[in-house]
C-alpha cells in the first residue's frame, strides 16, 4: 500500500462494500477496483458474496433473491461504512420489494452508482432510507478517477456544504432559465425513472430540480418517455429540469428539437450540460443537496 493513500473518501470510511443489485460485471475490472480502492486509495473493501456470479437471466447478476441477501450482507456488517455498486444495467427494481429500508435507515450508508442504479436511489428518498449518491461505479471507477473534474467531485460529494453547490448550465430554447434558481438535486436514468411511475418507489419532487440522463435510445423513446413523465404530473411537480449525457442515442438534430419543445409544453426551465451520465466526466452528486443552477451561454463550436 502507497504511504500516502489518495483518499477518495472521508475519513469515516474505512471499509467499502461492493455488490451488484443489476447486471454482472466484468471480474477482472472488478479486480482492477478493489486494487485501485486497497492499494491507491488505502480503503479496504469487501465484495458481496454473490457479485460475480452469472443467473439463469443471463442481463441480471445472479437471481433477485441472490442480490437482495448480496445488499443484505453489506447492511449487515459492521465494517461496511458505504456500498458501491459495481455496475448498472438491469435488476434494481427486482429488490426494491423487500429491501429493508428500516435497516438502511438506521446504518443511513452511502450507496454510490448510477443508471439502472437509478430505481434504488429514488426509492431510497422516497423511503427516506441511506444516502444516494449519483456517482461512477467500480466497474470502470480507476479510469474515470484520470478525469479531474471527476476525481474531485467524488472526493467532495459527501462533504457538508455551506452554500449550494453552483452549477453552470445552458437553457433550452426559450426556457424561463434567465436568472439563477437553487433547489434540491434528483438525479436518475430517464428509462429507469418511467418504470417507477405508479409504485411506492417514486419520491415526491415537489420542488426539486430533476436531472435526466440516458444510453442507447432513439430520439422517438426518448420522446415517449419524456411525454409519460408530462402526462404523469412527474415534470409538474419539479422546480426545473436539466439533462446530462444522452450517450449513443440519436439523431443528435432530433434529440435537440425534443429538448427544445419539451421546454416549451413544460413552462419549465430547461438547461444542458450537466456532466452526469454514462459519458466522461463522471461526476458525482448527492440526491438532494441543495444547487444553484446558473445559466451560461453555450460554448461556441
């Protein structure tokens, strides 16, 4: 172990848990992770007993059961002081049913990741149980440690602020984002977040700001899923609504007509270029701390 550990959390966290409530990931970046965590950034880690482990649905990691004992087990031991997710995929919503919140309430971990992550974080506040955070997971987490921005933000996200953390963004079209706004953060994978529609997983947003992110959709889903989240009240309830990376989805000229008369049907204020999402940098946030949104023109090409 390197004499000086390049910390990448603080100092309460000594201990890292690692366990896969969606799809499997790769065994050798996982194996990667764990040195990375150990020998660079001095944090042992324990890998849940089945996160490596193939199920007859060959998109999830084991069985739903299997997973839900695998979260279980990091709950359960004392020296787990935050659990990791290993990667996204498919499989969170699986273990929603009955996941003891009670006991995630009282250890009140941090649970990192993102994507289909996604379904776990939004039931978590709406349980108020644990502390979400929207963050690289550990399969591909040295390399998105090369990236700065990524680096500190994950270093910092779980670090009490005094003032909202100031985020600068482009609005939309004409979107009513001249001024800058403050709210409380939700962040979620678009996909993930319409399935939650109608179950007792879905938090309330009233008055939050809702940051949207999606992998591999064609503008036409994008559309619909974006038109359910209208009809459905979801868009309503919230302050504002920006978008981070929509990664391998396309056309690119219709997905920015999409935002643009999204915008407009809203009424909200609608900014881009949230660094959130399944693209470089991977920064990390906290489900519901407070930001300020400053709107800032964009880059010129």
């Amino acid at each position: 172990m390197s004499e000086k550990p390049e910390r990448l959390f603080p100092a309460s966290v000594r201990t890292v848990g690692l366990t896969s409530p969606a799809s499997l990931p790769d065994a050798a970046r996982i194996a990667e992770a764990r040195r990375y965590l150990e020998d660079v950034c001095g944090v042992r880690t324990v890998l849940a007993p089945g996160a490596l482990k193939r199920g007859p649905m060959k998109y999830c990691c084991g069985t739903p059961e299997s997973r839900l004992a695998d979260f279980h087990a990091l709950l359960n031991d004392p020296r787990v002081d935050l659990i990791l997710c290993t990667r996204g995929g498919f499989g969170s919503a699986h273990i929603l049913p009955k996941l003891d919140f009670g006991l995630l309430r009282e250890r009140n971990l941090p649970v990192y990741g993102y994507s289909d992550i996604s379904a776990l974080h939004l039931a978590m506040l709406a349980k108020h149980a644990g502390i979400p955070v929207c963050a690289p997971m550990a399969d591909g987490l040295p390399d998105a440690m090369r990236r700065p921005e990524a680096k500190e933000t994950f270093r910092a996200v779980l670090r009490k602020r005094t003032a909202p953390r100031k985020l600068k963004l482009v609005p939309v079209g004409e979107s009513p984002a001249e001024a800058s706004l403050t709210g409380p953060l939700v962040l979620s994978n678009l996909t993930v977040m319409t399935t939650l529609c109608g179950t007792p997983w879905m938090p309330d947003l009233n008055g939050r700001i809702l940051a949207l992110e999606d992998v591999h959709e064609e503008a036409r889903v994008l559309d619909r899923h974006l038109t359910h989240l209208i009809q459905a009240g979801i868009i309503e309830q919230t302050r504002a609504v920006v978008f981070g990376y929509f990664t391998k989805c396309g056309p690119k000229p219709q997905i920015r007509r999409l935002l643009r008369e999204f915008a407009a049907q809203t009424g909200k204020p609608v900014c881009t270029g949230l660094a959130f999402g399944h693209e470089h940098p991977k920064c990390s946030y906290r489900l519901g701390e407070p930001v300020e949104i400053i709107p800032v023109k964009p880059a010129k090409a």
